[in-house]
C-alpha cells in the first residue's frame, strides 16, 4: 500500500474493497489527466493485482473508473462509455475533486448524470486527499 505526500490514505485498500476492486480484476481507466492522484491508481492497481486499462482498451472490465472535474467532457456520456465496457456484476467508480477543490462536481449533477446514464450512486467515500470516490451501480440483471 502507497503512503504518499498526495495524501493517499492507510485505509485506502479497505475503502477500496468496500468501493468493488478485488485481486485479479480488469479496471478501465476514464478521464486519465496530469491532475489524478497517482498513488490512488497505484494503490488500485495493487489491489487488482494488475495495471489499469486504458480508454482504448477493448475487452470487457470488471470495473471502471472514471476521473471527472466540472468542466469535462460530458458526464453522462462518460459514464455511458464504462458501462458498455463492463461484464455482468461489473461497477463504475466515479473519481470527482472534493468540495473546495478545482473542479468540484456538485452531487445533484452526479446523481441528475447516474440517473440519466441509468446508474444508482451507492455512497461517497473520501478516498484521498483530494478526491471523493463515488459507487455507481448499473440495474440488477445481465446487460445486453
């Protein structure tokens, strides 16, 4: 586990467990920028016991992550992206600056773009020192 002056925490791994990732998952990466938190995707990685994909990747995952400040590309359409990547049971984490932070998402617009995008947030952790980790879940039953 990754101790950095990023502030990525001790309890990263158990809140990332609790957030999906598992050992020997695939993790697509959305949203990659010179502004993530590196030690954050390193302690995914560790977590998955493998690198993380990139958006050009053109398998199934297990899970996505998509890294999202005010001002991106459109959310919905993000978020629409992960999912036709995921196998059944697969997640999307959502990484979003925390309030006070350059590129704050307000949470009514994460819950207006999951709602639109056909996903349920599942609860806000605080996973690094400056971003926020929010659980999506697609609807129960395989995806087409």
């Amino acid at each position: 586990m990754h101790v950095s002056e990023t502030g990525s925490a001790p309890g990263a791994a158990a809140a990332l467990l609790k957030l999906g990732f598992a050992k020997g998952q695939i993790v697509q990466e959305f949203g990659y920028d010179a502004d993530v938190d590196n030690d954050l995707r390193f302690d995914i990685e560790d977590v998955v016991g493998a690198d993380l994909e990139d958006e050009d990747f053109k398998d199934g995952a297990d899970g996505v992550v998509i890294w999202y400040r005010d001002g991106d590309d459109d959310l919905v359409d993000l978020m629409v992206d992960g999912l036709t990547k995921l196998f059944d049971q697969g997640y999307v984490v959502l990484l979003t600056p925390k309030a006070g932070r350059a590129g704050h998402v307000d949470a009514s617009e994460v819950e207006e773009a999951a709602s639109t995008a056909g996903l349920q947030t599942g609860g806000q952790v605080a996973i690094s020192h400056d971003w926020v980790a929010i659980r999506l879940m697609p609807p129960k039953g395989p995806r087409r």
